[in-house]
C-alpha cells in the first residue's frame, strides 16, 4: 500500500508520536524500552506505535518475545521534509530532549528486553 501524504500529516499531529520517532532517530528500539522512556502505558503506546506504522513511517520486526520498531528509510527517502522536522525542529521540543537523556541512561543501565 502506497505511503499517503495526508496519513502522515496526521500521524504527526500528536506528541507522543512526535516523541517516539524522535527516540528512533538513533537506531531501532524495543516496544518496551519505548513504553519507559515514554512513561505512558502498553495499550496507548500500542496505538501510537499502529498509527504510525500504518502512515508509513515506521516498521517493525518481531525478534524472540520482543517487537522492534525503527524508522521506515524509504519513506523518509520519499519524503524529504520529514528528517527535516526531526532534525531541525522535534530537537527543539523540551520533552523530547529530555526523552534522549532517559534513553541513554536506560541503555547504560541495562535495558528490559535484551
């Protein structure tokens, strides 16, 4: 199924989206460390984690009991304008930095799934 400019558009209208494909700027990352950074529950980061596979910016891999979720290239290939928006301006949201801060303690700590 074709990626749909307007379904990203709207994928990107929520924060906790936002946060999430900020965190996955760096590299793939278990639902659970997601769900830690995040601080929200299993359910409502299931549904941000589904919104934002179904627009086509993000997939996922299942790997033992655990799913992984990175960015999808191709679609950032095709639409330029989205590393645009997490490069240039998520950084600039004071939660998000704060969200790159928790994960790097949470994987120098030891993470859940691994």
């Amino acid at each position: 199924m074709p990626v749909d400019l307007v379904d990203i558009l709207k994928a990107l209208a929520d924060e906790n989206r936002l946060r999430i494909l900020n965190i996955l700027r760096n590299g793939e990352l278990c639902v659970c460390d997601i769900e830690t950074v995040l601080g929200i529950k299993q359910s409502n980061t299931s549904r941000h984690l589904n919104r934002l596979k179904v627009s086509g910016i993000i997939t996922s891999q299942k790997k033992s009991k655990w799913v992984y979720y990175r960015l999808k290239d191709e679609t950032f290939k095709d639409f330029s304008f989205l590393s645009v928006i997490l490069n240039d301006e998520v950084e600039k949201i004071d939660i998000c930095k704060k969200d790159l801060e928790l994960l790097e303690k949470i994987k120098a700590s030891g993470r859940c799934c691994d």
